[in-house]
C-alpha cells in the first residue's frame, strides 16, 4: 500500500493540475474578452476615421463652395474689364477692374485639383501680364488701341476659367 507521503504528493499533484487548469481556463477566457474588445475597439476607430474622413471632405466641399463665387467675382471683373470694342472703355474699366484673384495660394491648393488651378493661374497670369503691358495712365500715339488688339488671349482664358466653373467646359 503506497504510504501516506505518497497519498499527499498524489493529491497536491492533482490539486496543482486541477488549479493550473482552471487558472489556464480564466486566462483563456480573459485572453477571449480582450480579443473581442480589441476587435470592438478596431471597428470603433475604423468608423471614427470614416466619419473624420467624410467630414473633412464635407469641409473641404464647403470651403470651395464659399471660395467659389469670391473667385468668380473677380474673374469676372477681370473679363469684363478687357471687353470692348472701344479702347478708351477698356482703359476705364481697367482702372477699375481687380488686380489680384483675392484667394490666397495656399486656398487654392486646399480646396481646388490641380487642373482648375493651372487654369486660374493661367487665366490670372494671362490678365496681370496684359495689364503690365498695355494699360498706362497716359497713352502716346496709338497705343491704347493695344489694349483692344491684345486682349484676345486674356477673353480667352477668362472665358474658359469662367465656363468650368460655371458649366464644367470651356469656350473652345
């Protein structure tokens, strides 16, 4: 018959196993809980991203929407100025007309594609170079008629910009 060391070590041997085993059966069910608030947790911020997402977009919508029409504004400005078939007309709007698009840069690059900026730039550059050029405050001989004569391109340009904007083509 096994002695009563033996008994003892035979049920502290069990007792251990039987612990062991149900401390392993709660790590194994916490280790569950937390895979399962992970997963919880992965999909929260996953929607949470989404949403940022939609509403920076949304803002981004919005801010072009309130640039827009400051933008047309001006380009129009800058159109109808170099319209005209009389030079000294196109002299006097030109003094009033706009001399910059008055939406920074950094605007532009935030909330227009790349192919409606080089079309502003284009249009804008076209017009500030036309200006530079041809208006003065004071004419000699015939050169107020180049404000006529030299336009075409600036109409051009204004056109097209104006037309995206407000059809999605150009005048071409």
């Amino acid at each position: 018959m096994p002695e009563c060391k033996d008994w003892i070590t035979y049920v502290l041997t069990i007792i251990g196993i039987v612990v062991t085993a149900w401390f392993s059966y709660r790590v194994l069910k916490a280790t569950e809980a937390t895979n399962k608030v992970t997963a919880a947790t992965l999909e929260l911020s996953k929607q949470m991203n989404r949403i940022e997402e939609e509403r920076k977009q949304q803002f981004e919508r919005n801010m072009r929407q309130l640039l827009l029409p400051r933008l047309l504004k001006q380009s129009n400005a800058a159109y109808h100025a170099c319209v005209g078939t009389e030079a000294i007309i196109v002299h006097e709007q030109l003094q009033k007309a706009p001399t910059e698009l008055g939406v920074p840069e950094e605007e532009l690059a935030k909330y227009f594609p790349s192919e409606e900026i080089e079309m502003i730039n284009k249009a804008w550059n076209s017009y500030l170079d036309y200006r530079d050029k041809y208006f003065r405050s004071t004419y000699s001989g015939d050169e107020i008629q180049q404000l006529i004569n030299k336009s075409s391109v600036v109409i051009e340009n204004f056109c097209n910009l104006i037309n995206m904007f407000k059809n999605g083509y150009g005048c071409s």
